[in-house]
C-alpha cells in the first residue's frame, strides 16, 4: 500500500478548542494517601465554574470511578474508568495509550476545561508522562510516616504540587509535620507543598487555588 | 496434558530459552499545513506507537517493553514546508538484551521542507547491561528549514555498567552536509568507558541546532558533568555534554531554554562565526 493511502487511516485535526485544549492534571501518590477523596474535593469546589472530566486508573476494578460517581460528584459520564491490568505507573508513564483514549473521548463528548487523570496507588517513583498530563500533583499522608518526604523519588522532588494529606493524624501516628514540611522543602527546590487534612477542610482551599490558576494560566 | 495454572510457576520455566524473532515495524508521519492549519497523519505500526499530543505535537510511545536484542524498529518523518512538529516521547526508552540475534535497531528519518522546523527530544535512552543498541537519526532540512534535536544516552540503570551503544546523528541542510556524528559506548569495554571513552560517566547528552542564525558556544563543567559547545560548517552547533544524567540533563535544560529564549529576544547568543 502507498504510504499516503496507510496514513488516511489515522487523520489528527486540531481540537476544537484550539491547539491548548483542556488543562490535564494528574493526581498520583501511595495507595491509601488520599488521591480519590482529592479528586472528589476538587470536583465539588470546581464543578459550578469549570466543565470537569474525571478518568480514574484501577488494576483490574473501576473502584476508583464508582465512589466518585457514588457520591455524584459529577455526571456518570463525565468519570471513565481504565483498568491497568499492571503495575499503574506503566499506564501513566509508559504506555500510555489506554489513558489518552479515555481523555480524548471525555475531550471529544464534553469540551472540558479540565480533565483530571488519577493514577492508581503506586509507589514514591510512580510520575505521569508529560505526553498525558500537563501537571502533576503527588499525594502523600501523614499516617505513612514523616520520614516519607526526606526519601524523595520522581513522585515527592518532581510533581508540579505535592499534597500531604491527613495532618490532623499527626499526633497519633507520631508524625512530626515539620520535619515532613522541612525535607518537602528541601528536597523539591522550590516547587510548592500543601500540608492539609482533606476530612478537616473538604474544600481542599489551597489545592483548589493552585489548579484554578494553572487553568487560567493555560487559557492565557 | 498438563494444565498450565496462571502464576504458579515462574514465568518462563520449563520453557527453552530458543533465540526469539525480534520486532519488525516501520511507523510513518506527515505533518502539512493546509490552509493555513496544522494536518498531522501517520501510520501505526506497533510497537511503534505514535500519538498526536497537540496540533504540532506528537509523542511516541513504546507499546512493549524494549526494544530487545534483534528488533529492527523505524520511524519516517516529512514535515511539509513552513510546518512544524515537536516530537516527544510518553516515558525513557529501556534497552534491553532480550533473546533476539544481534542489537536493537531503531532508525529514525525526518524530511523538513523549505521554511519547516523540527523539535525532536524523545525522554533518555537507557542502555542495561549486555543490551546492544544501534540507532541513527538523519534530518534532511531544506533551504530555510531548522531544526533543535535532543538526545540522553545513560549507559545502564542505576549503580550498573550498561551495555553497548552505537548512535549516528546526521543532518544535511539544503542539500549540503552540516553535521555526521557517531557516539560510540560500552559500559563493559575499558577502553571506550576509560579515560579515551566515556571517562567513566554514566550519561551523554547531546543537543542541536540547525539552521539557526545564532546559537550558544563555548564549554564548562559543573558538579557532575563537563560540556562544549562545537560550531558547525554552517548555521548551526552541536552541544556534547558528558557525565552524571541528572547534571547531564541540567546542562541540556539550560542550553535548551537559552536557545528558547534567544529566538524571543535574539540578545542572549553568539553570532556564528561563519556568517
């Protein structure tokens, strides 16, 4: 077949939203760290001012999906569901094509003017490729420990917003916020940290602050 | 007949470790402008994966672990006239030995017409122990056509060796040469990762630009890493910088955001010495 005739199969045009798009985020961090109850703050502060779409990464479940459509933070079909089948990180960092499906098709159905991506609970390398997201955030607890910031990886001295959750546990797992506030510092130099308890402020106020100015910031 | 339990024995046991076939797959892409807009069509041909990310974006992404030892994988690139096409990668190319007769093999060919530009800066390559891996890439940019290519070779993953690599950069701009280089790397060969080689370092880094009016010169070291800036016999300049990834990426992040900004302000550089 002539190479002209095999690349009419696959045609990309411009989105119709312009060659900038919705801002895509992604939300990663350990299992049990607080990354679906982020999303689904984000989603209730954001929903009357931004069209939000939602793709949630699970091993072999949609879990992840049927909480936050559960608890009807948005339109069932606004939130869509990828099964990794795999370590997550490969879906979000590696081949990444399962999870651009799912972005483009909200893209395509809704016009969004931000899609969050969340990753499934991984481990302290676990990033998102740039080819899927625009921007990180890296969800750490308290419970987990406060030497967690200090031992770095890609997901603690990288992510564009690191979020460490549940600080209202500190003085029952013997968590010295400071210290986990001090090494953040240290280690990401310079990129911004948020220490909050997600069950304490479910508006998540400063998160909802940062990625409301990445959206304005993409628009401009 | 035995029945096979899912997960009960190791993966691979029992099974003759025969040569495998590698890989065969050549992808293809085309950006134009038509009518004044960005059109971007290509071929899958998997494990080559590609993936528009913008209207002048696309990012490769390897639909399987590798490339192993015996893959022969490529990728043809024609970027119309005053288009252009940034092309970037989902996440580090892991090379691994695999079973397969002979190297990896991955050649990429990009045609830039009259006025285009290309933006090739894939994520680093990594080369494990006792993998092989030959690639080249060749540009052919037409008059008035430019190009800023990025490359990171890091020779094994963390706290190894690495395994042997052979890269060929190629650029000829309106029909005359402007630059052919080889690296040449093996993490387990004394001499090439000897004081003559790569002097020990795990990471080069390479960055160019072509048919640029004006481009950075000069060398340095900084903790970690030693670069030089080389002019070529035309518009245009290579960068070659040498030791630890992480500084090794510092320093190609640095040149790349100064060529950035001097197409902003075209204060920061050099005027090339040829002109």
């Amino acid at each position: 077949m002539h190479r002209d005739d095999l690349m009419a199969a696959h045609t990309h045009a411009p989105l119709a939203a312009g060659p900038a798009g919705p801002l895509r985020v992604g939300i990663g961090g350990p299992v049990g760290g607080g990354k679906t109850a982020l999303v689904a703050a984000l989603c209730r502060a954001l929903r009357d001012e931004l069209s939000l779409a939602v793709v949630t990464n699970d091993i072999y479940t949609e879990e992840d999906a049927e909480f936050l459509r559960r608890h009807g933070v948005l339109p069932d079909d606004r939130i869509r569901a990828v099964r990794t089948g795999c370590c997550p990180h490969t879906a979000i960092r590696d081949d990444i094509t399962a999870n651009l499906d799912a972005v483009e098709a909200l893209e395509a159905r809704h016009n969004p003017d931000l899609v969050l991506v969340e990753s499934g609970g991984d481990n302290l390398t676990a990033t998102f490729s740039y080819g899927l997201v625009h921007a990180q955030i890296f969800v750490l607890d308290v419970a987990g420990g406060d030497k967690v910031p200090r031992k770095g990886g890609p997901g603690v001295t990288r992510s564009d917003l690191l979020v460490i959750n549940k600080i209202d546990l500190a003085p029952l797992v013997g968590a010295d916020l400071e210290v986990m506030r001090v090494d953040a510092e240290k280690v990401r130099e310079g990129r911004p940290t948020v220490l909050v308890s997600l069950r304490e402020q479910p508006d998540a106020a400063p998160i909802v602050e940062w990625i409301t100015a990445q959206v304005r910031a993409r628009r401009a | 007949m035995t029945a096979v339990v899912p997960g009960h024995a190791p993966i691979g046991a029992g099974r003759p470790a025969a040569p495998r076939d590698g890989l065969r797959a050549a992808a293809a892409l085309t950006v134009e402008r038509v009518d004044g807009r960005p059109r971007i069509r290509w071929t899958h041909a998997w494990p080559v994966v590609l993936r528009p990310t913008g209207a002048e974006q696309v990012h490769l992404v390897h639909g399987a672990g590798g490339p192993l030892g015996g893959d022969v994988l490529s990728l043809d690139v024609r970027i119309g006239a005053s288009a252009s096409l940034t092309v970037r990668s989902a996440g580090a190319t892991m090379v691994q030995p695999g079973r397969g007769e002979g190297p990896a093999r991955w050649d990429a060919t990009v045609a830039v017409g009259a006025g285009g530009h290309l933006d090739w800066a894939p994520e680093p390559t990594v080369v494990t122990d006792r993998a092989e891996f030959l690639t080249s890439l060749r540009v052919t940019l037409d008059a008035g056509a430019s190009a800023l290519v990025r490359e990171l070779v890091v020779l094994g993953r963390h706290g190894r060796t690495g395994g042997a690599y052979r890269g060929h950069l190629a650029v000829t701009l309106d029909g005359r040469p402007l630059l052919a280089h080889t690296t040449v790397l093996d993490g387990a060969d004394p001499a090439l990762s000897g004081p003559a080689g790569s002097g020990g370092a795990r990471a080069i880094g390479t960055l160019l630009t072509a048919g640029a009016d004006r481009y950075p010169v000069g060398a340095g070291e900084w903790p970690g890493v030693r670069w030089t800036w080389t002019a070529l016999e035309g518009p245009g300049a290579v960068l070659l910088a040498v030791g630890d990834p992480g500084a090794v990426t510092a320093v190609l992040d640095d040149a790349a955001l100064m060529i950035a900004r001097s197409g902003q302000d075209g204060t920061d550089l050099a005027a090339p010495a040829h002109s």
